[in-house]
C-alpha cells in the first residue's frame, strides 16, 4: 500500500494528509497496516467479514484465541508514529458471555461493552463507520448505530485510573494517522464528514440518550 511507504520514509516529519487511494475502497494486505489518515476531517469505512464458524460464548481459556478470529484493532497516532493517543477494539460478532467483551476504547472504557445488537444481523459482509467530532464519537455497522462514547465521560474506576482525562484527550488529539491490525483482507474507504442538520440531528441524539441514562 502505497501510504504504508510515505509513513515509513517520512516518518514524525510529515504532516498526514489523506491519501488520494483511499476515496476507493482499499484492501488492507497485512495483519498489521500504516495509513495516513486525517480522523476527524472524514468518516473511516471499513468492510469486514465474520468468520464462517464463530462461538459466542466461549470458555475462558478459549476466548484470547477466540477473539483473534473475530476482533479489530485501531492504534490512532497524532503527529508521528511515536505517539500513541488511542486504542479501539471491537468484534464482527457480538459476544453471549457474563462479561461483555464486543466493544471497547481502551482510553474511555475500563470494561469491554456490548453492542446494541448483532452486528449487520449475523450477515457475513458488515460495513463498519467510524465517525469522530471533538466531543463525542460513533460507531455504526450497516448504517446501525452500535457504540457511541461522550469524550467527557470516560469511565472513572479504579481498574484504570486517570481514564475520564485520557479520554478527554483522545477528543482533542488531533488524530492523523492509524496503524490498523487483525484486519487482513479487510477494506478501508473515506466517507466525507456529516455537517449541518444532520450533525445536529446526530448530537441531540446523543444528549437525550445521556438524559434517558440518568
């Protein structure tokens, strides 16, 4: 991929800017890809494939191997490859065990938490949105909304103390480049980012879930 040759060769000099490849869905050849990518400027689109044969609820000493058949991983990096500002993970199924273990942003979560549903309804094929504003953040799986995370509301607990600053921090990082890894053979395209009604439509949203909560 040509944006894994620029990241390497220019290294923390470099301002990321996207590259032009990615307006068309770009195949990810490796386990673990560099991509210059301007988070907040687009929505990153990924095309995922749940393996054929998956177990929901495995046992514990099954579900570290488990989860590499069926989980993603996003490192974001801000300004050069030496400086980490998040980690996401998330799965192509959605887990039946005690503990939720589908979604997390390690920056804002201390626990894993579950989707809303079954990712695309069980299909194979799953098209994943990510779509970041300073304040918040969403993740939908064929235009369903799955996660969302208020960046002012990391989790305080004691399993990972400091988490409600980092995740403050993770909205103010200005993201601009991803290492993506467990996803060979998947697929990455930009979308352009949503302004307007429809962000406000997206934040209002947002606001009367957090007021339903309290």
């Amino acid at each position: 991929m040509f944006v894994l040759i620029v990241s390497a060769l220019l290294g923390t000099t470099f301002s990321a800017v996207l590259d032009p490849s990615l307006t068309e869905w770009t195949k990810l050849d490796t386990d673990v890809e560099n991509v210059l990518f301007p988070l907040r400027d687009y929505i990153l689109e990924i095309k995922a494939f749940r393996p054929d044969v998956y177990n929901t609820n495995p046992s514990y000493s099954q579900l570290s191997a488990v989860l590499k058949d069926t989980t993603m991983m996003m490192l974001l990096y801000s300004g050069g490859w030496n400086n980490q500002v998040g980690k996401l993970v998330w799965n192509t199924i959605s887990y039946d065990t005690r503990a939720p273990k589908d979604i997390a942003i390690e920056d804002c979560d201390a626990r894993y938490e579950r989707f809303y549903s079954f990712p695309a309804g069980g299909e194979k094929e799953q098209i994943w949105a990510w779509n970041f504003f300073q304040d918040y953040v969403e993740l939908t799986c064929n235009d369903e909304l799955q996660y969302e995370q208020n960046f002012d509301e990391g989790e305080d607990h004691s399993l990972k103390p400091g988490l409600p600053e980092k995740c403050r921090a993770l909205g103010d990082a200005d993201v601009d480049r991803i290492q993506f890894k467990f996803m060979k053979d998947y697929y990455i395209v930009v979308g352009p980012r949503m302004v307007g009604k429809k962000q406000r439509l997206l934040k209002q949203r947002l606001l009367k879930q957090r007021l339903l909560k309290q």
